[in-house]
C-alpha cells in the first residue's frame, strides 16, 4: 500500500510537469538524432558501460575482447547495425530472461552476476511509468523521464501529419490505472491543443479496482484544474463495447469520423458491437497497440470499412515503430532509427525448432529509460529498408519491420505451446466452429493449487457450445498442429486445460494467448 502510494504520488508530480511543459515537436531534434546515431551509441557505452563494472556488458564486452577503442573503430567502419550483429555473435546481447533477471547470465562457462535494475538509465528517470505484465512475477515498472515524454511530441506531429488527424473527433478506448495508457494519451492531446473528447474503459469489479478508480479520478481532476481538457472515463458496461460504438457512429453522422486509440482487441470489440447493432462506423481510423495485428483481426476492422494501423512498443525499451498510412498489410512499422537500433539473430524457436529473426534492441537516446544493447524481447520479424514515400520517410526512418511475431511460449504439464501456431486456432478455427470473432476465445496459463493450469476463455457471447465439446475441437487443432503426443498428453491432463465461459481480457498473472504472447509491445500494460 505504501509502495503504491509513493508510486501515485510520483505520477502526480509527472502530471503536473508534463501538463505545465509546452508542445513543441521538433523535426529538426529527430534528424539530428538519426545524423549522430552511431556517435550517440558510443557516447552512451562509454559512459553507461565501459566506465561501470557494475553493468553486466562490461563484462560482457571484456570476454568478447573488445575494448571501447575496438567499438568505435568496428562502428566507424562497418556501421552501427554491422557492429551490433557481430557483437550479438560474440555473445554480447542478453536473451529476455536474462535482461528481466529470471536466469543467471553465463557466457562461455562464467556467471555474471547482475540485477536488472543497474540497466536504468539515471538520466531517464521519470515520474510516469509503464508497468510490464510479467508472467508469473510482479510486473516491471520503466519510469518515463520527462525528456522522453516531450520527445514523443514529435512522433504524435508525424502521425497528425501522415493520416490528416487535425478535423476527425479522438476517441480512446484504453484501461485506467494502472495502466498509463489512458493518461498519457489524453494529456499528450489536451497539450497539442486538441481534445480527447471521449475515453471509454472496460469495466472491472468495482472491488478490484475500485482505489484504481479513484487514483484515475483524481490526476483527470488535476489535469481539468490546471486548465487541460481532460476526458473523464466512461465505465462500459460489462463486456458491451456497444456504447463506443454508437459515439462513433453518431459522429460520423455529423460529418466528423474517429481517429481511435486503443489496443488490438478492445478495438475488434468495438468493431464487431457496431456490426451486431447494424452502425456505420466506415471511416474511422483505428491506432492499436498492445498486441500483434492478426490478419483476422485487420480483416474484420476493415470489412466494417475502417482503417487500423499498428504501432510497435515495448515497456521497457520504449517506442519502437509505427505504421504509415502505406503499411496496410500484416505487422509492418517505420522503425523510430533515432532512438532505437534494431538487428536479427536467427536462433531456434521453442517446441516448433522453426529458425526465427530474433530481434535484438540497443537504446540510442541519452533520455531512454533504460540502456540495453543487442537485447532479445522474444518477438521475431524481417528488417529491411522502406520503399514508401510518407512522413516518416522523409524524415529519414527508412527503415521497416515486418511481420512482427512472438517465439514465445506458454508452458504446462510437459506442454510447450507457441503462440504463432495456436493463434490460427483461436481467431479462425474455433470462431469458425463455434460462432464468435477474433477475440473471443483466449487461452491463459496460471498457476494452480497443484499444478500449472491451461484455461481456454471462451466469451459467453458466442452463444456457447459445452466446454467438452470446445475442448475436443481445440484439441483436434492442436494434432494437426503437433501431432497426437501432445494432444495426448493434456488430455490424460484433462484438468491442466480447463474451458470456461468467461470474457476474454488482460490478467494480472499468467501468460495469455493472444494478449500476451504475440509480440507488439503486448507485454507493456501502458503501452503507447
């Protein structure tokens, strides 16, 4: 209790600064940063890492036998990317567990004894923070320095521009506390001078969330005191997503169509209430994040005659991409060049032995909340240069990833399950068989009294078929998928998978499909 009261608190102070700081994006700001990418990386790994014994990539650089003189002359001649994918190969990179401090890092038989938080950048400390959804732990919080929040204006100016934003009404649909999301985006806009006119919020258990509610309440007050437009949450009903809907559709009837943020599914929700109440929302544009774009999920928002595009971040390295208005095919974003660098690793993925691009993430911005090289998030894509001529490209992030997935896995009773494969089952197969959309059937692993627990959420708005009937057809799926063993194996398990007729939504514990484990800054609960 006492920890969340110096965490709101902080906040407090963050709005308060954030809300009396002047927006002022700066092209001229993100070109010189993409200009000095390569003296920026060596300005910070002198400072961050060769000068500190205490962070685990001096080690790291001293097995690889590389002295920072060797750095700056390999980035000179051979480029930034070039360097990096050599040093990935020598074993300077942390793999996801080892950046969150779950396994012991080892390299070439020596342990490296290390606490993830030596990685915070004391320069990027902020007072608003992002929290990760971890797996079976406490979440990671990644403070946002102020420095970095203002940045960001610049990436808001780029997006207005590339999709023409400055007429359409702004509508978010996002959690309150302790997700971020909702705040941060609603200050960023009342800022620029324009207005989040609505934000709609799924609701929770008042008992669960009722100091949440109140904690929201009171930063919305603040900001509406110190002169900010802030919207006030609308609470939605219990899983009725149909009130969201009707605002878009009633503004589109005015003659004014949406530009929505939200993460992936609460915007399918949206979607698929308009459809069941016969609503036009054609027009309106959907920003997701949180989750991978599924090509189910962009087939039903485009069929209701919207447009989505995706944005790429991760909590604890920040913005990583977004879409312009070209990208309109699978996971595909202009990669932020001047503040991230981004190369693959290929490597085995889990169960499946598929060879995977395992992206691999080094911080550029003196202000970024932490400073990771080469470090691995467990999601996977193709980086290759643009061919587009948008906003972004023309100021010099001509650089794309696509096809951004997740190698990551939920694991139970023996069973490793990959999220890239079950996917399919859950977004087509099974809404296919048994009526629903993308969506509506989520799996999750959790830890039970005995044993690790698979729990298949099924939406009581499918119209539900009995939970044999469910399991049986799932694990059908999964045959076709792995072969009979380990269809075999969870059902001689039959209570490690359980089937219940639940709402699908984000949890606190455990890992989920497709929430959490395909990629696109899913594991980030604020993210932007």
């Amino acid at each position: 209790m006492i920890r969340e009261i110096a965490y709101y608190a902080n906040m407090t102070r963050g709005v308060y600064r954030l809300l009396r700081s002047p927006y002022r994006p700066s092209l001229d700001a993100l070109r010189e940063n993409i200009a000095r990418r390569e003296e920026r990386f060596l300005e910070l790994a002198r400072l961050r890492v060769f000068a500190n014994p205490r962070n685990p990539y001096h080690e790291l650089f001293r097995l690889a036998g590389c002295e920072w003189s060797d750095l700056a002359e390999s980035v000179r001649r051979c480029g930034l990317e070039a360097t990096l994918s050599r040093l990935a190969a020598e074993g300077v990179y942390l793999s996801h567990d080892e950046f969150k401090g779950k396994t012991p890092l080892v390299r070439g038989g020596r342990h490296i004894p290390f606490v993830p938080e030596v990685l915070l950048n004391p320069v990027g400390r902020g007072y608003i923070a992002s929290v990760s959804s971890g797996s079976r732990s406490r979440g990671t919080p990644t403070p946002k320095s102020l420095d970095l929040q203002l940045y960001r204006d610049t990436y808001d100016y780029l997006q207005t521009r590339e999709f023409g934003l400055e007429t359409r009404a702004r509508m978010l649909v996002a959690p309150i506390l302790p997700s971020s999301t909702g705040i941060r985006n609603s200050i960023q806009q009342a800022r620029a001078g324009r207005r989040m006119e609505r934000w709609f919020t799924p609701r929770d258990r008042l008992r669960d969330s009722w100091h949440y509610r109140v904690a929201t309440h009171l930063e919305i007050g603040l900001g509406r005191l110190l002169g900010a437009p802030l919207p006030w949450p609308s609470y939605l009903p219990a899983n009725d997503f149909a009130p969201a809907a009707r605002w878009i559709a009633e503004r589109k009837r005015t003659g004014r169509p949406c530009a929505v943020r939200s993460f992936v599914s609460p915007a399918v929700r949206v979607v698929t209430a308009a459809r069941e109440a016969d609503l036009d929302i054609s027009g309106t544009i959907f920003f997701v994040a949180g989750e991978t774009l599924t090509g189910a999920k962009r087939s039903l928002i485009e069929e209701a005659g919207c447009e989505v595009y995706p944005a790429y971040a991760i909590s604890e390295i920040s913005s990583v991409g977004a879409a312009c208005r070209q990208m309109t095919t699978g996971n595909c974003v202009h990669l932020y060049r001047d503040a991230l660098a981004v190369v693959g690793r290929l490597r085995r993925a889990p169960l499946s032995d598929v060879e995977v691009n395992s992206l691999l993430f080094t911080n550029l911005l003196p202000f970024a909340p932490r400073f990771a090289i080469n470090a691995e998030m467990d999601d996977s894509g193709v980086i290759e240069p643009t061919s587009c001529q948008c906003e972004y490209s023309a100021v010099g992030m001509t650089t794309q990833v696509r096809d951004i997935s997740s190698f990551g896995k939920l694991t139970g009773q023996g069973v490793t399950l990959v999220g890239s494969d079950v996917v399919s089952i859950l977004e087509t197969a099974l809404p296919r068989r048994f009526g629903g959309a993308p969506g509506d059937y989520q799996l999750v692993e959790r830890e039970g009294d005995r044993q690790t627990e698979l729990v298949l959420r099924v939406s009581p708005r499918t119209g539900g078929a009995g939970a044999e009937d469910v399991r049986d057809f799932f694990l059908a799926e999964l045959r076709k998928c792995y072969g009979g063993s380990l269809a075999a194996r969870l059902w001689k398990h039959s209570a490690g998978l359980k089937v219940v007729s639940e709402e699908p939504g984000a949890t606190r514990t455990g890992k989920v499909l497709p929430l959490r484990v395909l990629g696109m800054g899913a594991r980030d609960t604020g993210a932007s």
